[in-house]
C-alpha cells in the first residue's frame, strides 16, 4: 500500500528571513518528508540569515527531510553556492 507523502509549503519574507526559518524548523515533523521553501520576495541573504538557513538544513538531514528552495534570485544563489549550501537543498524555479 502506498502512502501520499504531502509537501509543507512556507513563504520567506526577507524581512523575516531568520524568524522563519526558526518556525519551519520547529515545524520539520510535519513536513512528511518533504518543505518546500518559497524565497520568491527574498532578494538578498545576510550572514545571520545564511548560518540560519545552515541550521534549518541540519535539523531536515536530522529527521530526514528534504528541503527544496523555490523561486531563489541568481544573487542569493550565488551566495548559497559561494559558502556550499546548494547541495543541501533541491530547488525550483
């Protein structure tokens, strides 16, 4: 018998980058297996917002869940690829 799997979708504000991120970890549990993390309105990434997005990744790899970013600006990107974040997460466009 297979199960439906449900992805949790989440909206990233860039103003709210950290206090996001902080709520979607808490909520991983509920994700079933996969969040996706819509950064649509985010057009930069700071350094606190970077070591935040780093914490979300250990705590999904921790429960097993995959994280894919959607909608993520060349820029922000970049910065991901510059300090080896990208291979944590899937993304879209």
């Amino acid at each position: 018998m297979l199960m439906a799997r449900t992805a949790v979708l989440l909206n990233i504000d860039e103003k709210r980058v950290i206090s996001a991120l902080q709520e979607a970890g808490k909520n991983l549990t509920a994700a079933d297996g996969e969040t996706v993390l819509d950064f649509s309105s985010v057009r930069r990434i700071d350094a606190t917002a970077l070591r935040a997005l780093e914490e979300f990744a250990r705590v999904a790899d921790e429960k097993a869940v995959k994280v894919v970013l959607r909608g993520v600006s060349v820029d922000v990107y970049k910065v991901l690829k510059l300090v080896k974040l990208t291979r944590r997460f899937s993304f879209l466009n």
